[in-house]
C-alpha cells in the first residue's frame, strides 16, 4: 500500500455581480468570487491538494486561464476532471480535510450541502471530508471582507492490483 498526501491553497477576490459559489453550492451573497472559472477557492484547494498528492501538474497548469474552454466553467467539473485522472492511475482518495477562510456570510449553515456536492465526485463518506469555516478576525484583504482562501490536504493510496481493492 502506497499512501500519499498533498497540500493545497487558494485565494480570490471578491466582486460585484458574481455568484459566490463554495464547493460546488451556490451561498445567498451580494458578492461572488473572481476568477476564469466560478471561482471555487474550496475545490480548487482540494484540486491543487489532489494534483500534489499525485506528483502531478497544478491546477494553473491543467486548467489554465488562457483557455476559453475554462472561463466560467464549474469548479466541479474540473474536480470531476481530476477524480478521473486519480481512478486513471490507479488512486483512491482516503480523505481531504480543508478550512475556508472568509469573513462573510457565515458558511456553516453550507457545509453539509459542500458535502453532498463533493462526496459523490471524490467517492467519500461525509465523515472522510472534512470542511471547516472559519474569519480572519478583521485582519487584512480576508478580514475586510474582500477575498476568500481555502486550504486543503489529501491523503491518496495508490490500488495494489496484487492484492485487489485498496491494498
């Protein structure tokens, strides 16, 4: 059994007439992240997270800006994306635990809708995904409000055809 972790990051500002969508749920807010695609900070995290664990590419790389095939495009389908490229070379996701940093709206409320939306793509339980929500207290671009950021880690184990199933 090989496992393998991987360590994610994200961050985007927020702006005007753009929906706020956090992984994968669209949130009732006035502001939306900016980004070429819808801005996800969480899956693209996770993303990022699952890419590393795999020795693979960045998200930037696989996903990048300068194509239009990925303006505007959900952040679950390029997780959809990546899920394929894990089963293509023979990993499963164990867990993913993340923290979303924002200062508003409260996204406690969201998270199990997060998960529901997740779960599925990544082939988890809700209790091997773990989100949490937390402020910025105040400080900086995060605390005024004017950005989002999530962190994620991933713990991957490669499949054992030998043994067959997870190892």
């Amino acid at each position: 059994m090989k496992l393998r972790t991987g360590i994610g990051y994200d961050i985007h500002r927020l702006a005007a007439g753009r929906k706020l969508i956090l992984g994968g749920v669209e949130i009732p807010h006035p502001t939306g992240l900016q980004g070429h695609s819808d801005g996800d900070v969480l899956i693209h995290a996770v993303i990022d997270a699952l890419l590393g664990a795999m020795g693979d590419r960045d998200i930037g790389q696989c996903f990048p800006d300068t194509d239009p095939a990925y303006k505007n495009i959900r952040s679950t389908e390029m997780l959809v994306s990546v899920a394929i490229r894990l089963k293509t070379n023979d990993y499963d996701v164990v867990n993913i635990d993340s923290v979303i940093v924002m200062e508003a709206p409260r996204l406690g409320p969201h998270i199990p809708a997060m998960k529901d939306a997740l779960c599925p793509i990544l082939g988890l339980d809700v209790r091997d995904l773990g989100i949490k929500a937390k402020t910025h207290e105040g400080m900086g671009e995060l605390g005024r409000g004017e950005a989002a950021a999530a962190w994620a880690t991933a713990l991957i184990v490669k499949r054992d055809h030998n043994r067959g199933g997870k190892g």
